[in-house]
C-alpha cells in the first residue's frame, strides 16, 4: 500500500511539473492563450491564470492585442476577464488600435459603471478618438471611481482638452449635474495626485464659464476645476469677481478659492458665517466652514469676531469646531472667551476644544484655568491631556514636538482617544435600585409595551420611506409632569423622545437615540447618545415641563455613547460607557465610577444592615 502511495505521489508530481514545464513553454500566442483556464465561477477581477502564461502574453507586445481582443469577446467569464485584464497592460500600443479596444469595451459593458480593465490602455495610446471616447464614457457612468478615470489619469494634462469639451454643454444637450460628477473628480485628481499645474487650460475654463449657451451645472464644476489646476492671483482675483457678479455661483468659487488657497475666500466664509448668526446659529456643524478656516490659517479681525460668536451657539458640537478653529486661525483676541469655555464643567469636549485652542494660541494667561482643569475636573481624561498642555507651557515645548499633525484630523483622533473610560471593577458595586411601575415601564420580549406604540415620526415628513405605515413600540415609558416619556434607540436608524398622550396625540420632543430617561424632582434627564463608525457621542439632555411646553437642553456630556443605566440608592445615575462608567447626579453632576469606594460604602451598608437585625 506504502508503495501505491509513493507511486501515485510520484505521478501527481510529474503532472505538476509537467503542466508549469508546458506553461514556461508556450512557444507563441495562440499557444498561451490556450492555456487560460475555462471557469465559469468565482471569477474576479483579472481572472485566472498561471503568472507565467500572463507574462509570455505580455512579453508580445502590441501583437498580442488582436488575439486577446478576440477571447476578451468570449462567453466564458475567467478567460474573458484575463484577456481583458491584459489589454490594459500592454506596451507601445498605438492610435490606431483605438477601433479595437472600443470593441472590446462596448461588449464587455455588462460590468458597468466603468469596470472594464481595458479603459486602461487608452490612456496609454492618447489621441482625439481614446479622449473623446473616454470623456462621453465618463459623463455615461457620472464617477471617475473606476478604470475610465485610471485611464484618464494617464492621460494626465493631455486629456484635458477632453474634459473641457466634455463641459461644452449647451442647454438642449439635456445634461443634468450629475453627468457632470466624473470630469470634477478627474480634475480633481490631476491637481491634488499628480499636481498638474496648468494656468492656460484654467483660462479655457473661464471662456467655457462665459459662454451664456453653457448649462449653468457644467459651469459650477468648470469653476471648481479651475483651483484644481492653478494658484494664479489674477485668475483667482477674476473667480472672485465673478462670484460677486453672479452670486448662485458662491458655492462653486468658494470651493476653488479655498483649494487655490487664495485669501479673497475669506469673504465668502465671512458673508457664510454673518448669515448663520442673524438666523440664530445652526444646529450642526455641517453647513460651516469651520474646517476651511483652519485649514486657510491667518484671517481678518472680523472674520475672527464673528466665530466667536459661535461660542455661544445652542449646539455645543458648533462651539467646539469654533473654539478649535480660534486656536488654527490664530485669533488671539479670541483668549478671553476661550479661558471661559475652558471653565465649563458641563461639556468636557468644549473644554478640551479651549484649551487646544489656548495652546495653538500660546496663551500663557490661560495657564491657571487650565491647571484647573488638570487639578479639578470630573473627567480623568481630561484633565490628563490639561496636565500635559500645562507641563508643555512651562517647559516651553515648541507646538511641532507637543502635536504630531497640527491640523484638523488630529482633533478627531485625540477626542476619540479621549473617550476611553478607565474601565471599572464591576457593576455589582452598583446596585440598581428598581422603579415603581406606576412612574417607569420597560419593554421585554413578553411584555412589549405595546399601549405606548407610536407612528413612526420619519413617516410623518418622508412618506416615501414609509409605503406602509409603521409603528414604533418603545423601550421604555416614564411618567413626568402627569405624562408619559416614551422612547426608543434603533442605532444607526434613529431615535426619538416621544410625550405620550395617546397614540393620536404623540408629539416627538427630541430627536436623540435615547437610553432611558430618569425623573428626579421638577426635572426629567434622557441619558442618550450614539456609537457609530468614527462617531462616538453620548449626552443628558435636562427637560423641564412649562405652561408653554417642553424645555430641552443639553445638561451634561457623556464621555461617549451609554450602553445602560439605573438608579442607584442615593438617587445618582448609573451610567455604563463602553468599558467604564459614570455616575450622574443632578445637584453635584458627574463623576467617574469609583469601584473601591462604591466597595467600601456598599460593604459599609452591609455591616449596618447586618447590625439593625
């Protein structure tokens, strides 16, 4: 039997080898082409074949093209892939094999959206026919996330003729913007990979803006593409006038100024800025341009005055991006209105936000308020990164050395890390003090409170969501002020703050993924918050009942999003936070959960409750 084994070893071995011996000597074209497998499933990407088939096919140059055309017509998935896959590598292809590698792509459209790997080779070969044809694929498919912008990219400053005529769209061309989106995110990356500098086609583009027969869609992303291109003064000076002149064109000139990095943006984000405060401040930080001014760095007086306003925004996500960008733009009036939010107790991001700024700022009279905060804060986290900004002061360590990036991204990075509750012993140190079913009713598998079952509040202004109408049964119900809070999370689907009258009477109070909500006094506190992708935020909202209604306002920050909570029998909240937790309690705030002296009171309790028996 051992020597059956050996024999049939022996056999599979000589069958290997011989194949890779046939596959190192495939003497011709035809030859090595035979050799690519015929599957039919799980074929991806390239296909299939043994890598020395691939590099003899490729070793043939331009001869192999017509060949390989022919398979990459075939039926069969894997070969049709490889040879397909292999066009688009070929070397010293010429104009004229344009005829062939069309054929190619138009019937291996079935992949769509641009996928066919022989778009490649048209940026090899160039010319007015690959241009052409390249740019009308572009605006069919409306991304340049695929092969034709590879292909494009290749082409680099040549193409861009192509794209500019690709622009030339006159109003019964029918175009709409999103035809537009491919030849925006190829200029895109000419100017920020390749660093393509090229003043004389960005002077083409403002001809192409003042055609009045051009499509207004196609003249946006001709301006966005012009600061992709060139830093000119002049022509930026002619972007910024033309703005002034046709003001439905702001967006578009801002978004080229700003990568121009041309300070006549300034205005637009000034004039951004004056609007948002007279409507009395947004309620996200989406719709400024915070980030930009970061990035833009030194800014006039007013400009700098007015995002201080935005400190005293009802969004607290608002003041901190407004306090961080006082620190990037160097706005050094701004000191004194930073200390202050370095001082709240409430919001230990609009803190941390103070005192980068402060530190940007080198603001040696905000030494004290952030020592402070090292010495005395609630939030251990923070008052880490206080001690650290304060041993930096005092040490005179230069900005580059204390922040690796010194930019906006850092921020994002530091606050997540700044969000890493200290885990805790154990939540049995804690111990949940049950709620009378008369004030709190939770939801379970057998019991769902159905009595307390709402509409759907995103049908009531979005009804294509909703073709069938959908109630929500909440988690939880909690009476306050004679009536019922009900609520519910649904994770990256939303939540909402429901005051349950009865189902036709339900008036949705806040728009939060909510945990639980707590009655203690006059006041109701919704433990709430969200941990998703880079996301990771958790807040108390405070509630209060008034002859005018509901009055909603955050009250504290969580250190992130609350995973559970209950009473506990001195009235505090307990609130877990990823691997830690918090202790809530509405006359002394918050507090990191502290296992040994939660231990200690709780064995305390013990010894008093064995004593009274």
């Amino acid at each position: 039997m051992r020597w059956i084994m050996w024999v049939g070893l022996f056999c599979a071995m000589s069958m290997t080898m011989s194949h890779v011996a046939s596959a190192a000597r495939c003497k011709d074209i035809e030859q090595c082409i035979s050799q690519i497998p015929y599957k039919h499933k799980n074929v991806r990407g390239k296909g299939n074949v043994d890598k020395a088939i691939r590099e003899q096919l490729l070793a043939h140059g331009r001869k192999a093209l017509v060949p390989l055309a022919r398979v990459a017509k075939e039926s069969n998935p894997n070969r049709q892939a490889v040879a397909d896959s292999l066009i688009a590598q070929i070397q010293g292809l010429q104009e004229e094999d344009f005829e062939i590698i069309q054929s190619v792509i138009k019937h291996n459209r079935s992949y769509e959206r641009g996928g066919v790997w022989s778009y490649r080779a048209l940026g090899y070969i160039g010319g007015e026919k690959a241009g052409t044809f390249l740019v009308d694929e572009l605006k069919r498919v409306q991304t340049a996330s695929n092969q034709i912008g590879v292909a494009l990219m290749r082409l680099g400053a040549d193409g861009i003729p192509f794209l500019i005529e690709g622009l030339r769209c006159f109003e019964p061309c029918h175009e709409d913007e999103e035809a537009f989106d491919g030849i925006g995110e190829v200029f895109y990356k000419l100017g920020n990979e390749l660093s393509i500098v090229d003043a004389e086609s960005a002077k083409q583009l403002i001809k192409l803006i003042q055609d009045d027969k051009v499509t207004d869609a196609a003249k946006h992303v001709a301006m966005s593409a012009i600061g992709d291109i060139t830093q000119d003064p002049k022509i930026a000076q002619w972007v910024y006038d033309y703005a002034i002149a046709h003001p439905k064109f702001v967006d578009s000139v801002t978004e080229s100024l700003q990568t121009m990095k041309s300070p006549l943006v300034e205005y637009f984000y000034s004039a951004q800025l004056s609007q948002e405060i007279e409507a009395g401040f947004p309620s996200s930080v989406y719709q400024l341009p915070f980030t930009d001014l970061a990035r833009l760095g030194k800014v006039s007086e007013k400009t700098g005055s007015q995002i201080v306003a935005f400190l005293q925004a009802p969004s607290w996500e608002v003041r901190v991006e407004a306090a961080l960008s006082l620190g990037y733009i160097g706005y050094h009036q701004g000191i004194s209105d930073l200390i202050t939010l370095v001082e709240n107790p409430h919001d230990w991001r609009q803190s941390y936000a103070g005192i980068k700024a402060l530190h940007l700022l080198s603001a040696k009279s905000a030494l004290p308020a952030i020592d402070d905060v090292a010495q005395t804060h609630w939030y251990a986290p923070l008052r880490q990164y206080a001690h650290e900004v304060v041993t930096a002061f005092k040490q005179e360590t230069p900005l580059s050395a204390f922040y690796q990036e010194q930019d906006r991204s850092e921020d994002l990075f530091k606050l997540m890390a700044l969000a890493q509750v200290p885990p805790i012993c154990h939540t049995h140190f804690f111990e949940k003090v049950p709620e009378s079913i008369e004030v709190k009713q939770y939801a379970t598998k057998a019991q769902p409170l159905t009595a307390f079952s709402y509409p759907e509040p995103v049908c009531a202004y979005e009804a294509e969501y909703c073709e069938v109408p959908r109630n929500i049964t909440p988690a939880f119900a909690a009476k306050f002020q004679g009536r019922w809070l009900v609520g519910d999370s649904r994770g990256e689907f939303g939540g909402e703050l429901m005051s349950f009258v009865k189902s036709d009477k339900t008036k949705i109070i806040l728009k939060e993924n909510i945990e639980d909500v707590y009655v203690i006094g006059d006041y109701a506190y919704a433990v709430t918050g969200l941990a998703h992708g880079f996301s990771n935020l958790g807040m108390i909202f405070k509630i209060q009942m008034t002859k005018q209604g509901y009055v909603i306002a955050p009250f504290y920050r969580l250190p992130g999003a609350p995973n559970a909570s209950w009473k506990l029998n001195d009235g505090a909240i307990f609130i877990k936070v990823s691997e830690g937790a918090v202790i809530f309690h509405p006359e002394t705030g918050l507090k990191m959960a502290d296992c040994d002296e939660q231990s200690v009171q709780l064995q305390q309790a013990r010894k008093e409750d064995i004593k009274n028996r």
